[in-house]
C-alpha cells in the first residue's frame, strides 16, 4: 500500500486536507494510518515538543537536521513500515523533503549530505507520492492563529527559502510531486489533493 506525503510550510493548508484525504481513502476500502513529523512515536513527540519551542533557542541546522532524522528514523522503523507491511495506507504530514527546504535549502546545511543522511536513516523509502502545498511565506504566517514557532519566528527571508527549496525539490522529481495552489478556498484544496492522489 502507498505511502502519500504532505509538504509545505506551517498555514499553507496540509492538516485540514488530511481528514478529507483519510476519508476519501477509506470509502475505496483502504485502512489508512495518519502520521505527523515529527512526532508517531512517544521518541518524536518528546522531540518535537524541543524542536518547535521557542525557548530552545537557536539551534544551528545541523543539530535540527539530525534531530528530525533521528525522529524520522524511528517513526519509519517503528510505525511506518510495519503498516506498509500490514497492507495500509500511511498519510504522513512531513518526510525528510522538509528536512532538505528547512534545515538545507535555508539553513545552510548541505543539501546532499542531509538527502544522504536521510535516506540511509530510512532505508531509502520514498513516498509513492507528495502533495506540496505551496503558498507564500507572508501568506502562510498571516494564517497562523497561535505564537509563531521556532521556525516561523525566522521570519519571511527564511521562509522563502524553504519554498525555494520544496520547489526545486519538486522539480527534481516531477513524477512523485504534484505542486497544488494553497491559496485555493479549502473545499477547491481539498479537492486538488483528492485528485492528485487518486
């Protein structure tokens, strides 16, 4: 069974389109389990609690980037493969292609090192396919209700850069990604993702 994945940037609209995505999923018949990075594991929520926090300071890329993948690591080993196993649908907001926008594309990190990192750290699984909600950066921080995070608070340069990143990431693989407009009302988004997954 597939593994979908959702990228972008916090605002651009990937967690109102999971319930939609999941249910859709089931009426075909399919068991689907939702995953979150980093988190799916008691490991990545405790890490993501750090990660995310304000008061954790600055963190140089490199000490986010493997933290994520250490998260990532055990979520795959733990949770993803043996569903995959099972014969289920995984539906996962977040993989390592924002590992590669956050901590490489915009914050300095080698790019290919971190592709490197991570895929040995997952055992080369790639996702059958991945939804990039794609938004500008003062768009998306506008949407957000709550304090800003730890990567939100590095503010709009910052964020552009991580779209830079998704985007030539998704050009690199144009046929695992499909780039959909998360300025769309969210009934039009929801749709676009149902679509590009079915």
């Amino acid at each position: 069974m597939p593994l979908l994945v959702l990228e972008g940037m916090d605002g651009a609209g990937k967690s109102g389109c999971v319930p939609v995505l999941r249910a859709c999923l089931e009426a075909r018949g399919e068991q689907v389990v939702c995953l979150r990075e980093p988190g799916g594991t008691v490991f990545g929520e405790k890490l993501r609690t750090v990660l995310i926090d304000p008061a954790s300071g600055a963190l140089n890329a490199w000490t986010e980037a493997c933290l994520f993948t250490a998260a990532r690591s055990e979520l795959v080993q733990t949770v993803i493969r043996p569903a995959l196993a099972r014969g289920e649908t995984v539906l996962l907001d977040r993989w390592w292609y924002s590992t590669l926008a956050y901590q490489g594309y915009a914050g300095g990190a080698d790019v290919e090192a971190l592709r490197a990192m991570n895929l040995a750290a997952t055992g080369a699984l790639l996702p059958d396919r991945v939804l990039l909600f794609d938004l500008n950066p003062q768009t998306a921080l506008g949407r957000i209700q709550r304090q800003h995070d730890r990567m939100e608070a590095k503010g709009v340069a910052f964020l552009q850069a991580v779209r830079d990143g998704y985007l030539r990431e998704a050009a690199r693989d144009p046929a695992r990604f499909r780039v959909l407009d998360a300025t769309l009302p969210p009934a039009l988004l929801a749709r676009a993702a149902v679509q590009a997954v079915l």
